[in-house]
C-alpha cells in the first residue's frame, strides 16, 4: 500500500496555513466560548449537564453547520475553520467539545457527504441550525476497535428495513433528534455488508438504553442506543446498500482530524493554567516559575504543543486541498491526543495538591484528555493504520 504523502504537494509554511479569515473565525469563536461556555465549564463537568442552550446559540452563530454547504443553511466553511472551532470550544470546555465535534463530524458529515438531495434538504438545514442534534452509531458492546464486526441488522422488508441490535458508547444518544445507525444488510459479506440509515427520534422500537458515567467528558452525554424491530423507510438508508463501511471510514478519517483539535484544546488549555500558575504561586521566596524543573516542564509542553498544532494544520490543510489525509490524519490525532495527556499531566504536577482538587481545573484537563486516546480509534489503532501506511 503506498502513503498517502508521497504523491501529496509540499506543505506550505505554518504561517500560510492560515488564512486572515481563518483567523477571523477563531477570534469570533474563541470570544464566544471565553464568555458563553469557558465560565459553566466546571459546573457541566461536575453535573454531568448537556449544555443545550450553548448548542442552541451555536447554531445562531453558523458553528454547528460549519462544514454544511449553504444552499443547506450551512456555512460552507472548510476543514481548517472546523479544526479551529474544536480546538477553541475544547479548550474552554472539554465536554462542550466533544459533543461538538461528534454531532458536526458524525451526526451531520455523512449526510452532507453520501445522502441523496431529499435526505440533505430534509435534515441539513435543521442540524445546521441547532434544531436538531446528531449522533453516529457504529460501536457495539463486543466489538470497539473491530468496527467491521457489526452485530446489529437491518433486514429489508418491502419499503422498509427492521433494525435490531445495540450501539454503545455514542456521543450525545441521550439529546439527539437524529442518530446515523451502521447495520449489517448482509452478514455473509462482512464489512462489505454493512449499510447506513438515518433513524429520527421518536421511531418506534428505538430507544436509549443505558447512559454511561464517566472518568471525563461528563458533560457531553455517552449511551447505549437499541432497536427492537425498529422499522425505517428505505428512503432513510444512505447511499447504497452495502456501503456503509466504506462511508464510515471516510467519516473517521476526517473524525480523527476533530479528536486532533480537541485534544489540542485540552492541551492548550491545560498549559495556560500551568503557565499561569506557575507565574503566581510562590515557593521558598519567589514564583515557582523561577525553578528551573518547572522551566523544564512548560518547555516541553509548549514545544510538544507546537509540534501537535503544526501535525494538524497540516492534515486539515491536506484535507481541504483533496488529498487522502489516512496517514496524516492519524498521526495527528495519534500525537496530539498523547501529547494533551502529558501536558494535562504536567499541568496538575506543576499545580501540586491543587491539581489533584475540583478548586483548580487541572485534573479536570487530565480526566478529560485521556479520552482523546480512545474515541475515534485508540492510539493503537493510528499506530497500525500509520504502520500500513507505511507498506509495513
């Protein structure tokens, strides 16, 4: 198998990454979660609360329909603007972020991406405006990294398919008017017997089964979904029968971009309040910042954090030009998910016994990143497909 880079244009220069509108939309979004969504965040952590009225004002400010074309009420944006909109609501809010980043990539992309033009027209306009949220459904109990081993079916009858099984930990189950479901068609195919479908809320035979308490992220709501000779009209399957693992690798693709970005900003986050800290607390007569250990840690986390940023720029760069992000996009999310770990980690070490209490956000930063090594493939997940990429 040949890599994915070694066809691709050279890389522009970090600062050409970005463009002044690029900008633009990070001092707008970084402004709205400083003020709207930066000052709840540690109460949504510590109630498990879903924010649906950030969601609701997300909506108004074109967030949620970044990347929806806007003959669909979406802004029509690209995968950078995406990428910072992740990294800056995640840096003010862990859990906001991920339930982000979960309804644009998951809840919303595939539609925009595989749906026929009455499934766009139907269900765009209302997920770009905030009035209906998303979710996507592909892990089940058993099966976690083996996404081709699906044991849940949709068997056609007539005009319409009967779904039966059960889909765990998906991101915003709970809240979601629409959830996009991966079914077996036909077992005796394999992955290339999995289809989509669009399954609405309310469909009889579908229902939240078990919500998940959590390490981190508690504010962004993680349930089991089951179906129950739950009947969906044709018209509600994506793209073609058979095709559903085809898709759903395409949407992890650009899903591991928006991990990337969140991790980044949990990591950026984190560093701030070292950095912050470390400049007020004093210790044997001056700033802690004075010592040269605690010198040594910001260091590292800055220069980790600059090296994760520049991975994944350069992988939303690629993405938005046409090219095949698989290697990149993996070595992104792979770097700076590890790298927002160690940071967080360095942040509550930096922080002492604060760190390791609910006054200080930092052991907050550090329950929160650690997901950012699991959802949208483990890390030993990207080591592998990084690996073959390399024709290993």
């Amino acid at each position: 198998m040949t890599t994915s880079t070694l066809s691709a244009p050279e890389a522009p220069p970090y600062g050409e990454f970005l463009t002044d509108e690029h900008h633009s939309i990070r001092e707008m979004i970084r402004d709205f979660a400083n003020k709207e969504i930066a000052p709840k965040a540690a109460e949504v952590d510590r109630n498990a609360r879903f924010p649906e009225e950030t969601f609701k004002a997300l909506g108004k400010l074109d967030m949620l329909g970044l990347l929806v074309p806007t003959e669909y009420g979406g802004a029509g944006a690209d995968y950078r603007s995406y990428a910072i909109a992740v990294e800056e609501i995640g840096r003010a809010c862990g859990s906001t972020g991920l339930s982000y980043a979960a309804h644009v990539s998951l809840g919303t992309n595939p539609i925009k991406l595989f749906g026929t033009e009455e499934q766009k027209k139907k269900f765009l306009p209302k997920l770009a405006s905030g009035e209906f949220l998303g979710c996507w459904a592909l892990t089940e109990p058993g099966t976690g990294s083996d996404a081709a081993a699906q044991k849940t079916t949709a068997k056609r009858d007539g005009d319409f398919y009967v779904l039966n099984g059960t889909k765990q930990f998906i991101t915003n189950a709970t809240h979601a008017d629409v959830a996009i479901i991966m079914a077996m068609t036909d077992q005796s195919l394999g992955r290339k017997g999995i289809s989509s479908f669009i399954v609405e809320k309310g469909t009889p035979g579908f229902y939240v089964s078990k919500v998940e308490r959590k390490l981190g992220m508690r504010g962004s709501p993680t349930a089991s979904l089951t179906f129950e000779e739950c009947r969906i009209p044709v018209a509600n399957r994506i793209g073609e029968e058979n095709d559903g693992y085809r898709q759903a690798l395409t949407t992890l693709e650009g899903g591991r971009i928006s991990i990337g970005a969140l991790a980044l900003g949990i990591g950026q986050a984190a560093f701030d309040a070292g950095l912050q800290y470390a400049k007020q607390r004093e210790a044997f007569g001056q700033t802690i910042g004075k010592f040269q250990l605690i010198q040594a840690f910001l260091a590292d986390m800055s220069t980790q954090m600059a090296a994760a940023r520049l991975l994944l720029y350069h992988a939303a760069w690629m993405k938005d030009h046409g090219k095949r992000v698989t290697l990149e996009g993996s070595q992104a999310k792979l770097f700076a998910s590890e790298v927002a770990s160690k940071v967080a980690n360095l942040c509550v070490q930096i922080h002492g016994g604060y760190g390791y209490i609910e006054d200080f956000p930092a052991e907050r930063f550090l329950r929160d990143a650690k997901l950012c090594e699991i959802g949208e493939g483990t890390s030993e997940i990207q080591r592998l497909l990084i690996a073959r990429q390399l024709g290993l």
